[in-house]
C-alpha cells in the first residue's frame, strides 16, 4: 500500500510539471524565433528576434524636433539589435549638401540613442568611420561603435524621406549574428531624381499658406557655408565664349569634370591613412569628387605598391564642399597626396 502511493504522488509530480511546461509561452528575448519586419510608414524591411520593442517619440535637435522611431531586441547574454529611424531635415540640395544633412543626423542619433541602450555607463558611446560607400543608390556609412561595456558596428544610410542606423552590439564577439541582422537589411533602390520643368504660364498659383510653408521649411543648424562657389580656370566645356571671354553654357550640356589639382588643402574631411607598419614614401592617389562633395573614384597612381592601398582605402573617405560652374555642382577631377612615415 505505501509502494503504490509513493507511486502515485511521484506520478502526480511528473504530470504537474509537464503540464507547466507546456503552458509556459515563449519569451521576448527567445532569439531561436526571428521575423521579417516591414513597418508601415517605413522604407526598409529587416529580419529580428521575434517581438521587438518599439517606441515613436519628438526628440529636439537644435531649433528643430526630429520624428523618432525605434525598433530594439535585447538578449539576457548581452546582445543588442537595433534600428532607429528618424526624419525631420529635409532632403534639400539647394539649401545644404547631403554631406551636411547626413553629418547632422548622425550628430542628433548620438544624442538619442546612449539613453535606449542603459547600459553601465552610456556616456562612453563612441563612433569611429570605417568605410563610406552608398547602399542601393542611398549615401551610406559604416562605423565601429561602442557604447559603455558593449561593442560592435552600426551601419548608417539616409534616404530623402528618412534616415536609418542599423546597429548591432553585444558583450562579446558574435560574427554570426551580427551577419544574420545586418545583411537582412533592405532598402528599395533610390529613384532618380525628376527633372524639373518650367511653369505653364497659365498654371495656378499656390494659396497664401502654401507659399508661407515654403518659407517655412526645416533648415540645418550650421548649414555649410564654405562651398566653393568658381569652379577651376580655364575649363570651358559645355559652353561657348563671348566677345568679353565670360562663359556661356549651353543649354542642356552636360559639363564634364573639371581640374581641381592638389585636392589635399581643400578637402573637409581626410583621414589619414591606417595600418601601414614602418613602411615609408608618398602616394599619389587621383580622384574624381562627385557633385555632392563625395569621392567616387581613387586610384594609386604613384608611391610604393605596398603603401598603394592604404592611400587609396583612406582617399575614398574624404569628402569636399561641392563645386559650383555657372551656378551648377560639377564633378572635380585632381589627385589628394599621402606622406607615410613611421608614425603611421
């Protein structure tokens, strides 16, 4: 009699568990289930852990109020993912360069995000540039980041309408997730740009308000004020010289890139080359500077083949003011110069 109801309470005990661990739901933070995000409102589609949090918030940046969005998933193990969205500078090339406007973004995120991480000691965030190059036709910049006690990368892209940071961090290195989240990523392709034409003049005149709206439009802080306004002398390509030997462009003609020499002096941005041992010499690296101040191509065309592609890895990361010919940004073709000696 006692064996049997030893049995039975044991039985009992057995069947009580499994019953509890059937109801038992899956948690948040349960990294084995992942989905496919497409938020409404949003441009990019991405892969996560299962049930993200989410927040929409105004945050202020300056005289302005950015519109905020986040989408973060965080394991017990220390691992972070995340995606912050954030609109509310305008994409307006006539007013400031997409250089100025992505470098004003990247200034606000650094305020907003630390906060969202709580880690230790958020005040350690630090971002360092590791490569520049554009994602689906949209500008786009990868950094190292770190913020108190967790490491990792943070990709940036910034759209017309948004601008998106892409991050993953973690305690502890972890390629094959930061892989799964990261490449996941998608943006549509950017479209090009419409030409514009002229107002019929029967055309109807926008309201009072629409006009004060204009006027009205979000403006950076400290918008770039430095930009080359001549292009170089001498080059006359695309137009035909007056009596007074003033330049006239064409209509319609397609201006070529012009000779800016030596790019050294006026670039607003160059970083100087890494990684390059106790090798000695200068490089000479040419490069063609698209309208927007960016560099799209670079090439070693002197210097020591084994300083070759430190100079030209670091070239592609300088960035310029725009150049304007008659009014219009212009490509500028020169060549930026790279002195290595052992401190480097």
């Amino acid at each position: 009699m006692h064996f049997r109801r030893l049995h039975l309470a044991l039985a009992i005990v057995v069947l009580t568990a499994l019953t509890a661990s059937a109801q038992v739901k899956p948690s948040a933070t349960d990294w084995n289930e992942w989905e496919t995000l497409s938020p409404e409102g949003e441009e990019f589609t991405v892969t996560m852990p299962k049930n993200p949090t989410t927040e929409a918030a105004k945050f202020p940046y300056h005289k302005m109020e950015l519109n905020t969005r986040l989408y973060l998933a965080k394991s017990p193990a220390g691992a972070l993912l995340a995606i912050a969205s954030l609109s509310g500078i305008k994409s307006d090339p006539s007013a400031y360069s997409d250089f100025a406007r992505f470098n004003s973004y990247i200034d606000a995120f650094k305020d907003f995000f630390p906060p969202k991480v709580r880690t230790k000691d958020t005040a350690l965030m630090k971002m360092t540039l590791v490569s520049s190059r554009p994602f689906h036709g949209h500008t786009g910049r990868s950094y190292k980041m770190t913020v108190g006690e967790l490491n990792g990368v943070a990709h940036a892209f910034a759209t017309r309408k948004r601008f998106y940071v892409v991050v993953s961090l973690n305690s502890k290195k972890d390629d094959a997730l930061e892989d799964k989240f990261l490449s996941s990523f998608v943006l549509p392709d950017r479209q090009p740009d419409q030409p514009k034409t002229a107002a019929s003049p029967n055309a109807e005149q926008p309201p009072d308000n629409a006009a004060q709206n204009a006027q009205n439009e979000t403006k950076l802080p400290e918008p770039n004020a430095n930009e080359n306004q001549t292009g170089a002398e001498g080059n006359t390509e695309g137009g035909t010289t007056n009596a007074d030997n003033t330049t006239k462009p064409q209509p319609n003609a397609k201006k070529g890139p012009i000779a800016g020499g030596v790019l050294n002096s006026k670039a607003i941005y160059l970083p100087p080359p890494i990684g390059t041992g106790d090798a000695t010499g200068v490089v000479v690296v040419a490069v063609l500077i698209d309208e927007q101040g960016a560099v799209i191509d670079a090439r070693a065309v002197a210097g020591p083949q084994n300083l070759h592609a430190a100079a030209v890895n670091a070239a592609r990361l300088a960035r310029f003011s725009p150049t304007l010919l008659v009014g219009e940004p212009v490509k500028v073709s020169g060549t930026l110069n790279y002195s290595f000696g052992k401190s480097n």
